[in-house]
C-alpha cells in the first residue's frame, strides 16, 4: 500500500509551495490534491493557479480528486493545461454530483488524454446506489473515510466495508482511501485491500520536517512488514 499526501491543509494555511518542497525530499510516497468549489462541499480549494503550481512542482505521482458539481469544465480546464504541464496520475470526481449517464463521459474524455480516471464516492453514499456499470469502467476510485470537503476529520470504519465492496465489482480497480487516517487505523485500511491510503492533517500537523520525514517512514515501515 502507498501512503499519499495530502495538500489541502497546506493550500489552506497559505504554504503550499513549502510544504510541496518540503514533501519532494520524503521517498515513496505520492501527492494527493483536492480541487474543491463550493457548490458541492462548504468552501472553496485550490484555485487553477494553485493547481498549475502543484503540477509544476510535485516530484511525486499526484492524484487529483475533484470535489465540485457541474464539474465538466473544472475537467476540461485540467485537461487542457495537462497538454503543457506534467499530467496528474489519476483524475477523480464525485459521483453524487452528477447522473450516470454524464459520469460515464467523464470516465471516457479523462482516459481519452491518457489519464487514469475514476469515480469518488462521498461518505454517505452506499456502493449498491451506484451503477456498477461505472465502477467497473473505473480506473481509480476514491473512497472517503470523512465527510468531503473539511481536514482533520475523524475516520469512519464504514469505509472499510465500501472499499471491500468496490473490490467485489471491479477486482482490478485501484482504491484510494481518504480522511482520517493515522497509525491506530492504517493496518486496517490496508487489510480492506486499499492501494493507497491519503493523510492530511495527521502528517502536516507534525512539528517539524524532521518528525514528518520520521512519521512517514514508520508508517512505510509498518506497512511493509505485515
């Protein structure tokens, strides 16, 4: 399992260039970012500015995961700046936001620029709501382990049972879990068979670099040995 970090809680206090630095000299590990509007979650994150600066400047693989309706142009926007910029790893979107029919042509356009799409699904929203036509035509799907849209949330284990779910339908799927994941749960996301496990404000909430750097190497090490 990959451990992947989050810049929301950065971008929120105003330090994410530093902390994308600071993060680039941390080994194996990814970058997780969320775009979010407030016409889906209670504010507004990562203005396409910011996003040009994330892409410019993140050494890692970084997934970006939208949290935004009527996000078509929010993806197209990406996208086109995906033709001069380094292209995110994966691309995901809400599916509470928006009807099937239009999920499935988010799915199609994203794969179309060589990018790996899929869906996210939001924390109180079952799997069996969800076609499972489009979890199978999924990439990656993001699973959250919080309520979207707020940092320093406390993990729900119904996410576990929604990550065993989306495994059942599509068994090649890549599963990203976030929100509220720190040493006391991370053995247990693994064991749902999650790929990668999103940590925000458990890592950026640390007093130094130093400690960071340490954190992240004990939770590396903790989940390679089991």
């Amino acid at each position: 399992m990959e451990i992947s970090v989050s810049l929301d809680v950065a971008t929120l206090h105003g330090k994410l260039g530093p902390y994308i630095d600071e993060i680039n000299t941390i080994p194996d590990v990814s970058f997780h970012c969320d775009v979010m509007r407030e016409n889906f979650v209670q504010r507004h994150s990562t203005h396409l500015g910011e996003y040009e600066q994330v892409m410019k400047t993140t050494r890692h693989p970084t997934d970006v995961h939208f949290m935004a309706a009527e996000d078509v142009h929010l993806i197209r926007e990406v996208l086109y700046m995906s033709k001069r910029l380094p292209k995110p790893r994966s691309i995901t979107f809400h599916v509470e936001a928006i009807v099937t029919m239009v999920a499935s042509q988010h799915l199609a356009v994203i794969k179309a620029n060589g990018i790996r799409a899929g869906i996210a699904i939001d924390l109180g929203t079952p799997v069996e709501s969800i076609n499972p036509y489009v979890i199978k035509n999924c990439d990656v799907v993001t699973i959250m382990s919080v309520k979207a849209g707020a940092s320093g949330q406390v993990f729900n284990p119904i996410a576990i049972e929604k990550a065993r779910d989306v495994r059942r339908i599509n068994p090649h799927v890549r599963i990203i879990m976030d929100g509220g994941i720190n040493p006391s749960n991370i053995m247990a996301v693994r064991a749902a068979g999650v790929d990668v496990a999103v940590m925000g404000s458990f890592i950026y909430n640390m007093p130094s670099p130093a400690q960071r750097a340490q954190a992240v190497a004990k939770l590396l090490d903790m989940i390679r040995k089991r």
